[in-house]
C-alpha cells in the first residue's frame, strides 16, 4: 500500500504566484501577511524582488480566475494562491462573484493541473471576514499552508 502526503519540511524550493483581489483591502492586505509570514517561515523567500513568489493584483476576486489560469498555465509555479473577500451586500452581487471565482478557480486547479488554492473568504460582515484575517486566527497562513502541502503532494502521486 501506498499513502501519499504531502510534507511541510520541503518546501524551499518551491515557487508559487499569488493573485490577490484589490476590493476589500483591508481585509486582502491581511490575508496577504499571513499568507507570506506562513511561507518565509518554510525557507520561502517571499519577497516580491526574489525569484521564489511572484505577485498579480487583480481589481476583485471575480477577475482572479483568469489570472490564475495564465499563471498556471505557464508552467513556472507548483501552486497558484488565490487571496479575497467577498462580503455580502444588499445585492445580489455577492453570490455572482462568490459563484464566478469558486467555480474558475476550481476549473483552473483541474484544467491546469497545478494546484490552485481557494483562499477567498465568502462571508457575511466585515466583521466576519476581519476575524478571518488576523483578529481571531489569519486564514491567509493556513492557505499558505495548503499550498505548501499540496506542491509536496502533487510532486508525489
Ligand atoms: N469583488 C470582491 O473581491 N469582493 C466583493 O465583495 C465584491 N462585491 O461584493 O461586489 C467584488 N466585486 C467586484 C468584482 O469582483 C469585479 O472586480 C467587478 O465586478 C469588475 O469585474
């Protein structure tokens, strides 16, 4: 038998592309420091200037997808990290843009085949999404960890 898993202790080498959503800031920019404190402290040099994480901003999380893609696409990273925050609003807007990078960044993951994390947060309040970003725990770094995890694992199976 054989158990495939992916391993946290590996993970100098590895080169990701985030993609981080301009709407909602305060809450990406967030995200976005937990996301690289997670990754310099695996030995990832994550400054924008290294050769390690490359950086695409993109106006809100519903342009992600697209971005994501050609970022995977291109054969460089072993994973694409995708930041944002969709908070609901009196509109019906909020579950468009929640459905649209859901499902574009799932289709990335499996049409490109290199790992692509969901790392946008769909909640109801600024509030909710704050706690998610650093007040309570900060989900970026667990993203981070999810693309770490699964580089590892990809390189396995
Ligand atoms: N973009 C977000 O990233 N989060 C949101 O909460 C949001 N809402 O609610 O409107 C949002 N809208 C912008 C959207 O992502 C596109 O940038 C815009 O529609 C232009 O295509």
């Amino acid at each position: 038998m054989t158990v495939f898993e992916g391993s946290f202790v590996q993970a100098e080498g590895f080169k990701f592309a985030l993609v981080i959503g301009r709407f909602n800031d305060l809450v990406t920019d967030k995200l976005l420091a937990g996301c690289q404190d997670c990754l310099k402290r695996h030995g990832i040099d994550a400054a924008p200037e290294g050769d390690q994480v490359d950086y695409a901003w993109v106006p809100g999380c519903f342009e992600i997808p697209l971005v994501a893609r050609k970022l995977a696409e291109s054969g460089r990273y072993d994973a694409v990290i995708c930041l944002g925050a969709v908070i609901r609003g009196q509109t019906p807007h909020f579950d468009y843009v929640a459905s649209e990078v859901t499902k574009g960044i799932a289709s990335t993951s499996l049409q490109t085949g290199v790992p692509t994390i969901m790392g946008v947060l769909t909640v109801d309040t600024m509030q909710q999404a704050l706690e998610r970003a650093g007040i309570k725990s900060n989900l970026g770094w667990s993203y981070a960890m999810n693309a770490i995890e699964m580089a590892s694992l990809m390189k396995q199976v």
